[in-house]
C-alpha cells in the first residue's frame, strides 16, 4: 500500500515529531495548518531536525464545514492523524470542548468522507478509561465529569469517546493512542513544553517545592516524545491495530515522590524531604502547592493496561529507552532552556560534567574560546557577544548562575574546562579566574582577554559578604540593571541572573566571591601572574569604567604583547550595554 498521511496538529510538539518520523519512514505527508506562520515554523523546525523532503500543507479552518479542506486536496489520503487539540490547564469548559471535543468530531467527519481512509488515530490521553465510550454522555454525566476532572482533562475524555461512537457509526476504522506525559526526546531531552511535571522539575530547580507531593505509589509515568511518535506511525500498517486503544507509557516510572527525588538529586539542588499525601494536596489552596488544580487528578496511584501496546512494539521492534537516563536527559533540557524562559540566540544550550561539576554551557562545547562570566550576573547575559563571535563558548563558574559546584572546584574545574582551548575571555570575576588557569597551564593558552579586570581597576563602592548575599537574593530586574549599568533599561537583560540570584545557596557564594575581589593582597597576586603570562593579553574596559593608574606598570612589563580597547560609554559590563562593540573589538 502506498501511504499518504493527513496530519492535524503537525505544529504542536507530539505533531512535529510524528511528521518528521512519518517522512524519515517514506510517507507522503500532508500537514493541516491554521496559519501560513505556523507552516512556516514547522517546515524551518522539519529542515533543521533533518528533514530533506518537507511535506504538503492545506490550510484547516476547524469552524468551516469540511475544516475547509477541499476533498480534491485529500485524494489518496490513506490515513488521519489527529494531534490537534488544546493542552493547556486554567480553559473554561466552551473553550476546552471547542478545542478538543468539537475538533475531534469534525475529523471523523471529514475522514468517513475519504473512500480510501485505511485509519484515523486519534490522540487521547492515559487517564481514560478503558470503557469510556460505552458511558452514556447525558448532560447530567457531561456536567458531573467537566466539575470533577476539570476542563481540560474532561474534554480529552469526552473527545476520547466521541471519536470512537462517531466512527463507528460512520464507518471509520479508528485506532486510539493514550500516551502518559510526553517527555523530551530521548537521546536528548529536547522538548519545548513546560505543563504538568516538566513544572514540578521547575519548582526544584528554583527551591520553590517546599514538599514533594504524593503517596508512596502515585503514579505519573512519562514517555519519550521520540517513541510515541514512532509508535503511532506503524500503527495503519498493521491490520490487528484497527478499532483498538493502546495505553503508551513507561511503567518502569518511578513513583512520583522518588522520581522527584532523583531528578533534585540530578539537578544537585536540595530536594525536600517532606511529603505531601494526595489527600492532602487536594485540600490545600493552589497558593500553597504553587499547582494548578486541574493537575491534581493525576496525582493517582492507578496503573494501565499496557500488555496490548507492549505487544504491539515487541511485534513492531520499538523499544523502550532506558527510563531514567531520558527523564535525566528531559530535565536536563529543561532547565538549559530555562524552562521556556531562554532568549533564542541561535546557541546551543546544555549541562555538561567537568571535574565533577555539573556545568552550564551557552555554545559549542569544543569552542576554543572560552568566556568566563562576571559577578554577580550569569552566561547568559554574553549571549548576544557570543552568538556575534566565532567558535566562542561561554560557562558559567562553579556554584554560579546555573553550575552546581562551588569556589573550592574551580581549579580541577577549570583544568579540565581549558584542555583544547586557546584563548580564554574573562570578564571581572572571571578575568581572576582566567589568569589563575592560565598562568597554571603554561603554554596551554595562547590568548588572555580581560574585559573589565577588577584587580587592575579602582575599588567599586559595593556591598560585600552577607549584606551583597541578602541584597541579591531579593533584587528585582529592573534595580539590578540600575545598580549595574546605571539605568533601568536593560532589566530583560538581566533578567535570568535574578533568576538564577534566588536559586539555592547562589547569592551565599556570590557575596563570598565579592567579599575576596575586595582583597588587595589578591589584586596584587593576580597582577603579578598577569604580567608573567608569555602569551598575547588584550584588555577591554569601558570609558565609564577604566584601569586605575597602578594598571600602567603591568601593561609596561607586558609590553608589545598586550593591548588595550576602551568602548565608549560603557560601564563595568558591555555585555549588556554595548553587545555589538564589544564583539566588534574582540574579533578585532
């Protein structure tokens, strides 16, 4: 049989993979869109994940008769995948059965129209019930479902049992897939959707979960976003799959508490010991649990009929990837990516070991120039410098931003860190740090950058120790941005290092790293190693920020190997004020 594939939903993150999955099979595919952008996400999505062939695409209009497709668009359609659908909490009951229940209903619809329709698989959820569609969906028992469950969980069951009486009146073979919470990409983590416990590992990684919620056997299993979507993609090719559900989960999950536990313990952040039962999440007030109250029905200790869908894989070849070195993987993405809160600048973003340090990395991991943030900011505010500059990675120091470790790793850290690397860019804090590895490695660096190095500058006015620890745990963006640049205007600048600033134990270390840059007998030391350095040196300072006059008799014994840029108007950190001449005079 030659397949050609109708796919509703292709833009959403389960639709993406499934497409992708479906083309690399060699289907033809035809995606349903709603708008010409979100095509054009999509195909840019596809051609960067590998794709050569893109598919079709026809316009969908879910309040038109037919969706607005004409049938000459559907010929040879031999299968209907509905992904499509709303999943997000806090819905009212109308939008949730437009979204989920309308659209589902006009798929069947549609597809008992296409005579050579092989199979529709629809998208459910793992909290239906085995025998939904036998329940009759009186008002009384649609209204009893929508109050207990809550919109959105309640629209995917109805939905679930729409699609299979709809198609079974109309003819339609029909296979349901009920996946249990998509995580990222195995081999990867790659994910781009942050409800449910992807929000749970949020309040970890911040220090926000005050108790980890559930009982010894709540169940919230997970699933690889990669598996499910080739799962689904063998099912119309296999006649023993129509007018069946198949549950798609890993029952090898842990129990909620343990897994939360494992995932802290990953993270390397404090991970509560007090539980919550479910009891009692359900009594306390969404303001406690920091939880939407719809996501408290799937704190539940049932298990699924998974023997079919196991089947199903063993027959088909598909095989389960290890459980929790992918959670490990989609957390890890998760948290690089700032749980969708990261700017996109082109960069790629991951956590990397080095010297038992679990290290963030903004850029190619094998860059052979490395930066070295300031204080009392983080990687990402050199984003914008390092996506303008070649081959440059930028790491944020041990026990900052968001690197676990702390002040006494960075020897061995940045031993293991600078092997490959040739030139090192430190700005501040970072340029202390850079001249120590250095002039520790003879002949391993080539080039010294120093943007801003404090221990050749005067002294700043600036609150150190425990008065710096309290002040940066509770500093908003926009007074952060004021205290460093002098102005309020770069508070999305600064952003994320607020964020990090209230992580566990980070603005403890910052005000302990503030309180040594304030040792003159450091400066001095630093100063010393610097003008020992064999390599070439190139400092980098702003006019509102310059050397202090001591700095003369170090460059003078540097002599022809150092340099020195000043960018006009800038302050203690061009990286957020002036991004565009700061990465003009490094590649300079």
């Amino acid at each position: 049989m030659t397949r050609r594939a109708l796919v509703f939903g292709a833009t959403g993150f389960l639709g993406r993979h499934l497409t992708a999955t479906l083309l690399g099979d060699g289907v033809a595919v035809l995606v349903a869109c709603r708008s010409q952008a979100s095509r054009q996400k999509l195909f840019e999505w596809l051609a960067g994940h590998g794709c050569a062939d893109l598919p079709d695409s026809v316009p969908v209009d879910f309040d038109a008769p037919g969706l607005g497709i004409g049938t000459t668009r559907l010929d040879g359609i031999t299968e209907i995948y509905n992904c499509a659908g709303a999943y997000r909490f806090g819905m009212s009951r109308e939008q949730a059965r437009k979204a989920n229940v309308d659209s589902a209903r006009a798929i069947v619809e549609m597809a008992a129209a296409l005579p050579g329709l092989e199979r529709l698989v629809h998208v459910s959820g793992y909290r239906v019930a085995e025998r939904n569609d036998a329940v009759e969906w009186s008002a009384e028992h649609t209204r009893r479902v929508y109050r207990d469950l809550g919109p959105y969980e309640a629209s995917k069951v109805e939905a679930d049992a729409v699609v299979r009486r709809e198609a079974r009146r109309l003819g339609v073979r029909w296979t349901v897939v009920n996946p249990s919470t998509v995580s990222g990409v195995a081999a990867t983590g790659e994910s781009d959707q942050y409800l449910g416990l992807a929000d749970s590992f949020r309040l970890l990684w911040r220090g926000e979960m005050a108790a980890r919620p559930g009982d010894a056997d709540t169940f919230v299993p997970v699933i690889p976003v990669d598996y499910v979507a080739r799962f689904m993609a063998r099912l119309p090719a296999d006649p023993e799959t129509a007018d069946r559900s198949y549950w798609v989960l890993d029952d090898d999950t842990p129990p909620l508490p343990d897994l939360l536990r494992e995932v802290g313990e990953h993270y390397r952040v404090p991970v509560p010991r007090a539980r919550i039962p479910v009891a009692v999440v359900r009594r306390l007030p969404p303001a406690l649990t920091k939880a939407d109250p719809e996501t408290v029905g799937f704190l539940s200790a049932d298990r699924y009929p998974t023997g079919p869908a196991d089947e199903f894989a063993a027959r088909h070849g598909l095989i389960k990837p290890a459980t929790m070195p992918a959670i490990h993987r989609w957390a890890d993405h998760l948290a690089a990516h700032r749980f969708g809160a990261a700017g996109d600048h082109g960069l790629e973003r991951r956590f990397t070991e080095r010297a038992g340090v679990r290290t963030f990395l903004l850029g190619p991991e094998d860059a052979k120039t490395l930066v070295l943030p300031p204080l009392p900011v983080n990687a990402d505010t050199w984003s914008l410098v390092a996506a303008a500059t070649t081959d440059t990675a930028v790491a944020d120091l041990p026990g900052l931003g968001m690197s676990s470790g702390d002040l006494g790793d960075w020897p061995g850290w940045l031993d293991e860190l600078l092997l490959g690397r040739r030139r090192i860019i430190g700005h501040s804090i970072g340029s202390a740090a850079a001249v120590e590895a250095a002039s520790g490695r003879p002949g391993r660096v080539g080039e010294l950058v120093l943007v801003a190095p404090f221990f050749l500058q005067p002294a700043p006015g600036v609150l150190v120790g425990a008065a710096a620890s309290r002040y940066l745990r509770h500093v908003g963006p926009k007074t952060l941005s004021r205290r460093l640049t002098g102005s309020p205007a770069h508070a999305d600048e600064v952003a994320t290092s607020v964020a990090d600033l209230r992580r566990p134990g980070v603005a403890r270390r910052v005000g302990r790293l503030l309180r040594r840059a304030a040792d003159r007998a450091w400066h001095a030391d630093l100063a010393e190693r610097l003008a020992a350095f064999p390599g070439s040196v190139h400092i980098v300072v702003g006019s509102r920020d310059p050397l202090a006059p001591s700095a003369a008799d170090v460059l003078a014994r540097l002599g022809a190997r150092a340099r020195v840029d000043v960018i006009d108007g800038a302050g203690h950190h061009p990286q957020v004020t002036h991004p565009d001449q700061l990465a003009a005079v490094l590649a300079g």
